[in-house]
C-alpha cells in the first residue's frame, strides 16, 4: 500500500499541470454545471415539516425523470476524462493533453459496455436471489439477499478496479478481455486492495467533510444564494479531487501488480 500510494504521489508530481486542466475541465465544471443548473428535489419543503416516505419517493423519481439525460451526459464526459487522465497518469511517452484525450475517446465504448456487462451480471444475480428469497417467505433470507448484494458489489468493485488501466495502458479493446484481465491481476491481492481502497475512502471522507462543514458555515453566512453556489464549488472541487486522487491510485496499484515493463527494466541499465 506504502509503495502503491508513493507511486500514485509521484504520478500526479510528474504532470500536474496537465492532470489538473483534465481534472478541471471533465471532472469539475460539468458537476458544478450541473448542481447550479439541476432542480433540487425537496424545492418547497417546509424543514420542519419532514415528508412522507411515498411523498420523498415521489419527488425523487420526478428528479431523476426530468434530469437522467444529464446524468448519462456527464458519466459519458467523465469516462472520457477518467480514461484520459490514465493515459496521462501511465503512458511512458508522455502524451499531450490532446493525444491522452483522443486514447480516452477511442476507449470510452468499450469501457462503458464492461461495466455495463458487469452491472447487467451483478444485478441478474441479485434478482435472482431476491425472487427465491421472496418464494420462501421467510424475512431472514431477503436481509441475507441484501448483505449478498453489498458483498459482491464490493468484491466485484475491487476485483474489476483495473478495467480502465488495462484498456488504456495495455491497449485492450475487448471489454470480455478487459474484465478477465483485471480478475487476473487483481487475484490473490483482494483483501489488501480492500484495506487500500478502504484507508483512502475513509481519509478522503474525512477531509471532504470537514472541508463542506468549514466553508459551508462560511457560505451560509453569506446568504442562501451564496450558499448554494458555494456547496455546489464544494462539492465539485471534492468530485476532481476524488477521481484525480484514486485514477492516480488504480494506475500505481496496477503498475505494481504487473511488475516492471521490458522498456522500464532497459533504462535501469542504461
């Protein structure tokens, strides 16, 4: 982890300025873009006055009816920027923001279709199990069905972490081949890469936080519109931050798991 970690730092010192134009311009602008100009789902409500669970439920679906199209948008931009920023995180011929943008472009498909596939395949299970534990009546097993889902989502996201590494840095097209490949990769390794992800979850957590609580005591004093804006730059600056830090990671973890290259071992001896 020590090492993974002091790799990732070293990857994001090596091409700041360019990471942080990529981070800024797919991760940043299209998520504050979106939190000043998206409705807000609970427009109207009294605080004091809590909503009804089917009331809540409503307002949650009219949302995301009305905005899904703008959620397809921005995770189509963001894995464009995400396959990008590997290339500029991995590739040892130091792209141009141009060039790591193009790979970015040409991978985006077939990275959407793997983790289409995987989500189609996790979610088929999860009904499955959920249609033989409704069958049987019993409560207990439809408790134990949704402990099964967070498991395997969990699992499935550590064991497939490396889909975007592999098909940037490896050249992998195939998304059938992208997945078994990461499932190779990550074999063996799966508990520490949960200690991994986990440690840098919770610290990343934190720090977002305690950054939203101290400058949005800030921006509340301000006004309500100042507010707004103000949580919106918040958050949008911890969405960069997050997928710039953890792209960093995914591209280290799997430099480390597929161990030097031919070129690498050369210039040592050089």
């Amino acid at each position: 982890m020590n090492r993974a970690w002091n790799e990732a730092v070293r990857l994001l010192n090596r091409s700041r300025d360019v990471i942080l134009v990529v981070a800024g311009v797919f991760f940043f602008l299209p998520y504050f873009a979106f939190m000043l100009i998206a409705p807000d789902p609970m427009a109207g409500v009294n605080p004091a006055t809590p909503l009804a669970a089917e009331q809540m439920f409503s307002r949650i679906t009219q949302f995301y009816s009305q905005v899904w199209w703008a959620f397809v948008l921005i995770a189509i931009v963001q894995a464009v920027g995400m396959l990008g920023l590997l290339a500029l995180l991995t590739d040892r011929r130091r792209p141009t923001v141009a060039e790591a943008l193009k790979i970015g472009a040409t991978k985006v498909v077939g990275y959407i279709v793997a983790y289409l596939l995987l989500g189609m395949a996790l979610a088929l299970a999860v009904m499955m199990l959920a249609t033989l534990a409704a069958l049987s009546g019993a409560q207990a097993l439809v408790g134990l069905v949704v402990i099964l889902a967070v498991v395997a989502w969990i699992a499935a996201f550590i064991r497939f972490s490396l889909v975007g590494p592999v098909m940037v840095k490896e050249g992998t097209a195939n998304p059938l081949a992208a997945l078994k490949r990461s499932w190779t990769l990550t074999g063996g390794n799966g508990w520490r890469l949960f200690a991994f992800y986990a440690l840098l979850f919770v610290a990343l957590l934190v720090v977002t936080i305690v950054a939203s609580a101290v400058f949005g005591l800030i921006f509340g004093l301000l006004g309500t519109e100042v507010a707004r804006v103000g949580d919106s730059l918040i958050s949008s600056l911890a969405n960069a931050a997050w997928a710039t830090i953890f792209l960093s990671v995914l591209s280290a973890v799997h430099d480390q798991l597929v161990g030097p290259s031919a070129s690498t071992l050369s210039e040592t001896f050089e």
